[in-house]
C-alpha cells in the first residue's frame, strides 16, 4: 500500500470494492462534516452523487464504535466486497481514515478535474492507524513575503493531505504586518508594505515595493476552511523584537524617536517594543481582536531574537527594571511575556513562545517552540512545560537540500529528505514522565527567500512528506520503504500540482535534470520541469 505516512497496521486482502453511481455514503450525525468533505473529494473523482444513505451493502460508512477503543484521531478501515467502513474515535479520526481511502484510488483521481469518470476500484483492505504526537504542525511564514489567500487554502489541503493539523501562521515581523487590525488600521496601512527587498541573504536590493494583507473575513475564511480539514490555524504575532513594521505604523511602540521604516533587509532588527504600559496595552488591544478571529487553544508571541541594545540605552527601560526589582534585560523580557501569558490565560488560551522566552524565567502556562537546539525542548520539558520541537537543524525547510552550489538559493545546512524523514521529536535523555511534554513538531518554512507559492512547493515538497511520517508513525520508520512509497505520492503531487523537487537519487518513475545554478533561474526550471512531468505521464497536465 502506497500510502504517506505510513499507517501502524496494514494488511491487503483479495477482493475489490467499486464506487459507482449505486454507492451512498452512510455517516454517523457526529461525521456530517466528514461525510460531506468525502463526497466531493469522491464526487469530483468519479463524477457521482453519492448521496447520504443508510448503512448496508454498497455504501461507505463513516461510524463512531461504541466499544471506545479508538483514540480521538485513530481510526480504522476496513474495504471488502461488499462496502467501505471507517471507524473513529472522533471526527479528526475519520477524516484522516477518509484521507487513507482516498490515497488507495489512482493518483489522477487527484486532479481537479480527473480525465476520466465513472466507477473507480478499491483494493480489499484492512488498515488501523493513529499518530503519535497531538502536535504535528506547519510554521508557515506570510509576513517576510506575503501569500494570497488562494494559496493559503492550497497549503491547507497539503497539509490535511499529509494528515498534518497545525498551521502555525507567522503574521507579523520586521518586514511586513499581514492581519487586518480594525482598532489599529495604521498596523497594515502602513506596516503591510515595504519598499523593496533584500535579494539571497545579503544581495542588493531589488527596488520592488512588495506587501499585502489578510482582511479578517479573509481569516474567518482560513480558519473555517482549516477548521474543516482538522487544522488548526494558530497565529502569532511577534513580540517584544521582530516588531519594526508594527513600530513603523506607530512610532509610539519604539524606544527612539526616529521614524522608522518597514525593514527591507533580513536578519534581526535592533529595533524592538519599549516596555511602557501602553505598548502593554497596545497589543492587549491586539490581541483582543486576534482571539476573537483564531479559536485556537494556542496563541504564539514569538519572544525571539529580541535584541537587547535599545533597553540597556533606555532610561525608561532602566526605571521598568529597577521598579519591577528585575536583574537585567533578559528578566525584563520574561516580565513582559508573563503579561502576556496572564491575559491568555485568563481568557481560556495557552501562551506559545520560541525557546528564549526560556531566558530569564519562564511563563508559568507558557509552551516551548524549541528552535536553536534540543537543549530548549530538554530544559523546557524538565521544568513541565509542554514542548513542541522544531529544532532548525532538522526540520526548517527554507534551509537547502544538498551541498550542491547550483541549489537555487544555498541558505542555511544542509537538510536531505532523509535528513528530515530520520528527524526524533523526542531528545535522548529524558525520562517517560518528561519525554510526555513533547506534544509533537512542526516543520517551519521561513521565507526571506520564498517569494512565490511555485518556490514554497519547490522547497516544501517532498520533505514535508517526510515530516509528516516522522510525526505520525508510531512504529520502526524505514527510509528505503518510505522511498518506495513516495514514487507513487509524487504522482499524487503531480496531478495536484504541487511543483517539488525531486528526492535524492532517481524514483523508479522519474529522472529529472539537475536545478539551476542561479536562484534567477528556478522559475524557468520550474516551467521545464511541468512541461517535462507532462510527458512522463502520458501528455496529462
């Protein structure tokens, strides 16, 4: 069976079950959603109704067992001659056991518009599965380039493809302010634009004004359609660095009185939040109107990379530090995320923060997003905190794929497909009790230097396939038969669409010429290789 992740218990049967134009799909009221998302996925690959019916011969049952054996994501399905049936624990359960039936169909059963309709073949099957981590998540990056809200909802079926249920939806940062604040319109009339950007890591800059935003029924929408998909989109809104957009919109914020400007460059600004109560109050403001667009239990206030210059320079900053008895800038940043943690916390929400809200005390509800090194999803696990590992070194995919010269943008360490498929959530060392606070992972696609949905797929696919098996599976993972089964996935992703690059070594089914030399090129490659995918299967496109 050729299906990514790979389920827990599998086993093949003799035997067929056909979708055709007699089959109903049967659901228990609590799978209504379910149901419905099947039936266009179906709907579309074979061109019939199938429209709700009572369980019996010939359907496709969506049911919730009474025995409570199955976990609320586990599920179970079984396909023989005379139907299909799916059992959960729980709606996100039958989703992804709906995801697992639609992986034993062809791959052009993908498409949009598949060529040919009419009844479709399912082999005879047995299979019980269920993840392992709760956390199995993507950081998707809009505000360094921003992506229009058509591929953010593309993004959102990859990820509920690969049985991935969290979008972590980086909003803001120096270079740009993607969510429309109503209280605060400044925030994207001014902090959504920037003049021009950085070209590579440190290029000249390329003299073209970029931005954009997200209105907040364009984020209802998100979220809904997520919400569908058994993802959670959960938003963060970087604080106290990472902020020089936010300042520029309102000067107020800063720790200067020089205007500033949405940052062009990358890297880290030296230009952070001042610790007045009014930049508290500001973005309690903020956040105010964030809580009530993301219904997340998780709200991320990044807390990274906050450079320290301006607040040892601030006489204002130094009086905060001395009436509040802290002993420097790093207990004062702990000081201004426990504010942050209090009010989350009192309306029922969980604070999520990079792992240098770890540096001075940390929050006491507070999450850890281990970034640097496991030594954070160690520390953090040890003290009781929950932890969500995402070491960069191992699952950052904006990083580059192999030590070739001609990647098209050689950013970062190397991080293969097997690099990211052998990747451990769980550090060595700690104790049963302990290992329990990693709730999973995500995989992160920063994107300084992903200016396109065409480059996101370029540099996501296919080790987000990957990922997300190493996040799944609950069993021995082995690459090789991970290797044989994404020969068959990149066809899934080519009927999709989705233009990834090609793995280490050739696939049974494809060879593929190198990628270009410059990063000016990869479109055009990108182009090559759609025309070139065309013919490898049969003129389809």
């Amino acid at each position: 069976m050729m299906i990514i992740p790979r389920p827990e218990r599998r086993e093949s049967h003799p035997g067929s079950f056909t979708i055709d134009e007699d089959t109903a799909i049967a659901a228990h009221p609590a799978l209504a959603g379910v149901a419905a998302w099947l039936r266009g996925e179906l709907g579309a690959a074979t061109g019939y109704d199938l429209p709700p019916g009572a369980p019996g011969l010939g359907t496709i049952g969506l049911a919730l067992p009474d025995h409570g054996d199955l976990g609320p994501e586990d599920y179970r399905l079984t396909v023989d001659a005379e139907n299909v049936l799916i059992e959960a624990g729980g709606p996100a359960g039958a989703f992804y056991g709906a995801q697992t039936l639609r992986q034993l169909l062809p791959a052009e059963t993908f498409r949009r518009a598949p060529l040919h309709a009419g009844p479709r073949v399912l082999p005879a099957v047995r299979i019980e599965d269920g993840p392992r981590f709760a956390w199995r998540g993507c950081l998707l990056d809009v505000a360094r380039h921003f992506l229009p809200k058509a591929d953010v909802l593309r993004f959102i079926d990859l990820l509920a493809l690969h049985k991935l249920n969290v979008l972590h939806l980086h909003l803001t940062d120096d270079q740009g302010w993607r969510l429309e604040i109503k209280r605060y319109p400044r925030l994207t009339e001014v902090g959504a634009w920037r003049e021009e950007s950085q070209t590579g890591w440190r290029g000249p800059k390329d003299g073209s004004p970029h931005g954009g935003f997200y209105t907040q029924e364009d984020i209802r929408e998100i979220v809904a359609y997520a919400a569908v998909r058994h993802v959670t989109v959960v938003p963060e809104i970087d604080i106290p660095g990472h902020t020089q957009a936010a300042i520029a919109a309102h000067p107020e914020l800063g720790n200067r009185d020089t205007p500033l400007e949405v940052a062009t460059a990358w890297g880290i600004s030296v230009n952070v939040l001042n610790v007045e109560e009014s930049t508290v109050e500001f973005f309690q403001n903020v956040f105010d109107e964030v809580l009530e667009l993301f219904p997340s239990p998780y709200i991320c206030v990044g807390g990274d990379e906050c450079r320290k210059d301006q607040w040892r320079a601030s006489p204002a900053a130094q009086r905060r530090i001395a009436e509040l008895g802290l002993r420097g800038e790093d207990e004062l940043q702990s000081w201004f995320i426990g504010r942050f943690d209090a009010y989350l916390a009192a309306r029922g929400r969980r604070l999520v923060g990079w792992d240098e809200i770890l540096e001075g005390g940390l929050a006491p509800g507070a999450v850890v997003a281990s970034w640097r090194n496991v030594d954070g999803a160690v520390s953090g696990a040890r003290a009781g905190h929950d932890v969500i590992n995402c070491v960069n070194t191992s699952v950052y995919l904006d990083y580059r794929q192999s030590e070739s010269p001609e990647e098209p943008v050689p950013f970062g360490t190397v991080l293969t497909l097997a690099g990211v498929y052998g990747f451990e959530p769980v550090p060595a060392g700690l104790t049963a009790d302990e290992a329990r606070h990693v709730v999973g992972s995500s995989c992160c696609l920063w994107t300084e230097l992903i200016d396109s949905a065409r480059r996101l797929d370029y540099m996501a696919f296919p080790r987000l396939s990957a990922f997300a098996e190493a996040v799944w599976c609950r069993g021995e993972r082995d690459f090789e038969d991970f290797r044989v089964r994404l020969s068959a996935h990149l066809e899934r992703l080519d009927a999709i669409g989705v233009e990834y690059r090609r793995a280490e070594g050739p696939l049974p089914w494809q060879t593929r010429p190198g990628v270009p030399g410059r990063p000016e090129d990869l479109d055009h490659w990108l182009d090559r290789m759609a025309v070139e995918t065309s013919n490898i299967r049969g003129g389809r496109t």
